[in-house]
C-alpha cells in the first residue's frame, strides 16, 4: 500500500500514546509554549530522502530540512515540546545530533529496503566503471 503525503508537516515529537485524561492539559501546555514562537521560512534540500518509521513497517520519500533551519528554529521547538512531554512522563524526540526533520512527500508499507540496496550496489558499479 502507498499513498502521497495529504498534509505536509515536520514533526516535533515521537508519536506518544496518552491517556485520555492527559490530552487536555498537554495541549494547553504545547499551545503556551509555541505561542511564543514567531512565523518562519523553512527550506528543504533537493534530495529525496528515505526514512523508515522505528517498526520498519512505513517508509517515507522526503526532503530533509536545511542544516540552518534546523538549528534555528526546529532545534528549538523540538526542545520545547520535549519539555512539555517530560512534564507528562512522556519520551523525548531524538537527540540533536540524531534528529533529521524532513517533510514526507509519500509513503508505503512495502519494504522498499531491497531495492535502495540493489540501486546503491549498481551506484558504486558505475563509480567504479
């Protein structure tokens, strides 16, 4: 199964499951702490990228975020928003040094893991030729 990105987002936060009762008041948090961010441009590489989700059951065509974006505005927010999770008990993002926030422009849940090898083995075929 496939299908193109309906709404474009970069995401903030791991997806967190959450007891009904905590929905509320985390909002509340999140909407005091974003509110204090001002609009910005993002940009994004050229490249598509693959990223795969931590079950390895959805994979992702996206363009990764420009290193500069990152550091000055997502950076920050994902700091915030890992804040208001660990208020709640709930995990943090990545560390910064591992987070690659992108825009998914499609996704699948065909393993498309076999094909990237096999098209990165005829890649260094031709580097090599």
């Amino acid at each position: 199964r496939a299908g193109r990105a309906d709404a474009y987002h970069v995401s903030l936060s791991q997806t967190v499951m959450l007891r009904h009762p905590f929905i509320a008041p985390l909002l509340a948090k999140l909407t005091e702490t974003l509110a204090r961010t001002d609009r910005f441009w993002l940009s994004f590489g050229s490249a598509v990228d693959i990223y795969t989700n931590e079950g390895r059951d959805r994979f992702f065509a996206a363009h990764t975020a420009a290193p500069h974006c990152k550091q000055q505005w997502i950076d920050p927010l994902v700091d915030g928003v890992d804040r208001c999770l660990a208020a709640f008990g709930l995990p943090a993002y990545f560390p910064k040094q591992h987070r690659k926030p992108h825009v998914s422009l499609a996704w699948t849940t065909q393993n498309v893991a076999p094909t990237l090898d096999r098209l990165a083995g005829s890649d260094e075929t031709n580097d090599r030729q």
